[in-house]
C-alpha cells in the first residue's frame, strides 16, 4: 500500500506513457537493483534528505544528456541505468556519501552479485 507520498511521487513520473516501464499497468522491473534504486529515491525524498522534484530535475537532466549522444531507438537505452545515475548525483550532491565510497560499495555490489550468479 502506497502512502500519499508515494503515490504522489510515482504519479508525477507517470507523465509520459512509456516511462517508467510497465507491465500491465504496474510499474516494471526486470533486474533485482531497479526495484531497490526506485524505492531508495522515493524513500530519501519522503526522509527530507531532498526535494522530489530536485530528483525528477536530476532524472529528466540524466535522460536529455543521454539523448544528447544516442539516437532514440537506440537499444541500449536503459531508463533504470538514468534514474540510478539521478540518485546516486543527488546523493552525492546533498553529501548522503561520498563519491569514493559510492564507488567502493558499487564495486563489491557488483562483485557479490558476479559471485552469485557464477555459483548459481
């Protein structure tokens, strides 16, 4: 069940009929990080670390500098790839983490789940 704040939230980037993705009507993930970067965004913004709309501005910038270089039936267009890049600016931007530690824990996220699907 969404709060007033979330519906609030996932609404306002309900504008454009493709994006976010979705399936059915419900909103659309296909890898385990898109769920947790959408909720992650959504959260900091209801805890007042910043402005909901200080994200969708990041959002909207990540995807025209995207659209700046790349044509728009490009495949590898990726809409979760530019929220993820919005929230990490922002939360570097409003000093939620540092820039190295970002990096460092994307690293070993990223080597965890290398790990797990190799085992699997």
């Amino acid at each position: 069940m969404q709060t007033k704040f979330e519906h609030f939230a996932v609404t306002s980037m309900m504008a454009d009929e493709d994006y976010p993705p979705r399936q059915n009507g419900s909103l659309k993930f296909d890898r385990f990080w898109e769920e947790r970067a959408f909720g992650i965004a959504i959260a900091l913004a209801k805890k007042g670390h910043y402005e909901w709309e200080d994200f969708r501005q990041e959002l909207i910038n990540s995807i025209a500098q995207w659209e700046e270089s790349h044509s728009k039936n490009d495949p590898n267009w990726d809409y979760y790839g530019r929220w993820l890049l919005a929230l990490e600016r922002l939360a570097i931007e409003s000093e939620l983490i540092k820039e190295e530690e970002l990096e460092q824990r994307t690293y070993e996220m990223m080597v965890q789940e290398q790990n797990s699907t190799s085992e699997a």
